[in-house]
C-alpha cells in the first residue's frame, strides 16, 4: 500500500500576494460595513441621546425658548415714553460709524482664517506618508 500524501502546490510569490491581497480586500469589506453601521449619523445620535440625556434635554429646552421668542412678537410698553426718539438717533449714530469697523473687522478675521486653513492644509499634505497621524 502505497500511501502518497498529496504534494502541496508551491505558489510562486505573485501568486501569494495575489492570494493575500484578495484576503485584504474581503476583511477590508467587513470592516468598512460595520464603520459604516457604527459611524451612521442615526447611530450616532442614537448613542450621543443615551449618553448624554440631559445635555439634549437642556438643548432642546434652549431652542424651544428661542423659537418661542422669534415666533411670537415682543409686547409692547403699557406707556408710550418720551425718550424713545432720542436712543434711537443714538442706536443710528453707533450703527453709522460701527457698520464700516465691522466690515473691516470681517474682512480681516476672513484672511486670517483662509490663511491659517491654507496652512494647515498644506502642511498636512506635504508630510510624507509615513508620518501622518492615524485617526
């Protein structure tokens, strides 16, 4: 009785990291489905609402107020007053020379914001590969 144990087939090297990188790209599809699961944005809020039931609780309470707020008009005084004309041309007088600081002030935080992101950015990019941080 002659009792040959099948001889294994050797794989040449391309076939083995052909072998390997099919293996990586099924387990890579299992975990991006359960990524995708676990970094849904229903999932998330589902699990930030258990976590953090006052928190929300205390939010929705906010915008519930400032919803009343913009959706019901202000009451007005039981007495008319003299002095509203005057703090008016004072609210337009401040207006007139805020509205130009402003703007400039606006343009400026604009720059500097593009500038620092622009930087970022570009700094981010140029790193090689090998020194990015993992998330």
């Amino acid at each position: 009785m002659d009792r040959r144990q099948p001889t294994e087939q050797r794989l040449t090297p391309k076939q083995e990291a052909v072998r390997d990188l099919e293996h990586a790209r099924s387990l890579l599809g299992t975990h991006i489905h359960l990524a995708s699961e676990e970094w849904a944005p229903r999932a998330l809020v589902r699990r930030s609402m258990q976590n953090h039931l006052w928190a929300w609780a205390a939010g929705a309470g906010v915008a519930g107020l400032f919803l009343l707020r913009a959706l019901l008009p202000a009451r007005r005084g039981k007495f008319g007053r003299d002095n509203f004309d005057a703090s008016a041309k004072k609210g337009g007088l401040i207006a007139l020379i805020l509205t130009p600081v402003l703007a400039m002030a606006r343009q400026a935080a604009l720059k500097y914001g593009t500038h620092l992101l622009q930087t970022q950015l570009r700094n981010h990019i140029s790193r090689p590969e090998g020194t990015r941080p993992r998330a």
